[in-house]
C-alpha cells in the first residue's frame, strides 16, 4: 500500500511555506501542493530547492483566493475590480453542475496560466490538486481535466471518500460517480494514477476503527504554527513520527 501525506497550499504566505518545510525535515509529509498565484510561490520553490523537496511539489490549483494569473479571470465574474478571485462561483450546489461560458472560459484561462507557471518554474511532479476542491465539481472537471491531459499530468486526487458514514447521503453518489470519471483519466496514453482513499487525518482515524484500509491512500494536512510556535495542522497538532509508526505508515 501506498501511503501519500500532502501539505496543501504551500505558497500561501511565509509562514505556510516554513511549516511546510518543517514537515518535510521531521519527515511526517512526503508531498506538498503549490498555489501558483499567491504571492509567495516564488518563496516556497526556493524553500523546496534549498530543502531538497523540489522533486515533491505537486500543482494546488487555485480558482478561489488570491490574484488571478490570466487576464481572462481578471476581467470575469470570477474576480473583482482589482482582479482577485472572489471565491464565490462554487457555492451554489448547482455550480458543481453546470458553469455558464463565460466562467468556463475564465477557468481555462486561469488554470493554464498556473500549469504553464507549474511547468516553467521547473517541477516535475506533475500532480494536481485543488484549493477548496474545486476539481472535483462536475463543471470544473469538465474544463480542468482537459487540460491536465494536455499538460501530461500524471496523478490527480479524488474526491474525500472516507469515512463514508461522515459524507452526506446526498454528496456520496455524487463523489462516487467523480471518482470513477477520473479514473477513466489518461495523458500521453497512460492511465493517470490515482489513490483509492483520500481525507484528512480525522478522516482516517474515524475510517480504521472499523475497517482496514487495503489500497493506495492520500491525506491532506494544512501546516502552520501556531502563536507559541508549535507546528499544527490548521488548529490541531501536526502528527509525529510516532503517530505514523503507530499506523503502520511508512513514507518514501
């Protein structure tokens, strides 16, 4: 099996990309994913160059926060005056249906500026992701995946699948028929790799009190410190070397 353990939104500020590097150090993350559009994504590819993860950062595809790369988003309803993402479009249930052109548009133009950034700043990962899950709508992947294809990316994270009690009978067909659209995913005539299970550590830990987890698994953290400098993932303790051999969890 498997075990992925990413830190989302490096590149988010400075203080994301040193707890980032942090995990990597103690060794209790083995991926990241960067958000190409914020403004220290140059910081964070300097961190990972001098801390000898570079070869580990994946894309964190970004419609929702932050100042938009491509003219076509700045001008859309997906930004403001001043041309950042409101981070509006995907509330509504219905966006994660349907998206009129114009969005659509902006989407493309946005998330091939920040693969073309991915690409052009040298990572070779070539794994995507998303800020707030955006990926994973039905609309977005229409215009996303697409895109991933042409750019040969290689692995792409599925929708939460775990515990399935905690997901909402309404979303669990949903994610469902996700998962298994992606998995028809292919670039440069290869199948795109993706993770049986994917959650976050609550997730996982509510998921093996009862099951036995027996594929490929990937969760997400959120690194960061906290006011007296412990490292947290988002307003929980970041788990230990201990906690992963308590799992059975081996890194590589």
């Amino acid at each position: 099996m498997k075990t992925i353990i990413n830190a989302d939104d490096f590149g988010y500020s400075k203080t994301v990309n040193q707890a980032v590097a942090e995990c990597f150090r103690r060794g209790v993350i083995n991926r990241t994913t960067l958000m190409m559009n914020m403004p220290e994504a140059e910081n964070a590819a300097a961190l990972a160059e001098k801390n000898g993860f570079f070869h580990r950062v994946g894309l964190h595809i970004n419609l929702t926060e932050g100042p938009a790369m491509s003219d076509e988003c700045r001008q859309s309803e997906l930004c403001d005056e001043n041309g950042f993402l409101l981070g509006r479009f995907h509330v509504p249930i219905a966006a994660r249906f349907f998206l009129n052109s114009d969005i659509s548009r902006a989407i493309e133009a946005e998330t091939r500026a920040q693969i073309l950034k991915y690409i052009e700043m040298g990572f070779s990962l070539m794994h995507a992701d998303s800020h707030n899950y955006t990926h994973t709508y039905f609309s977005v992947a229409r215009v996303v995946n697409p895109l991933l294809s042409e750019y040969r990316f290689t692995s792409v994270r599925i929708s939460r699948n775990i515990p399935p009690e905690n997901i909402s009978l309404l979303f669990r067909p949903y994610k469902f028929f996700y998962n298994k659209q992606i998995l028809k995913l292919a670039a440069g005539g290869k199948k795109v790799y993706t993770t049986k299970y994917f959650g976050d550590v609550a997730d996982f830990e509510a998921y093996v009190k009862t099951r036995t987890v027996d594929g490929d698994l990937e969760l997400m953290t959120h690194p960061t410190f906290g006011q007296d400098g412990a490292l947290l993932d988002t307003d929980k303790p970041m788990i230990t070397k201990e906690w992963l051999f308590k799992h059975a969890i081996t890194l590589s």
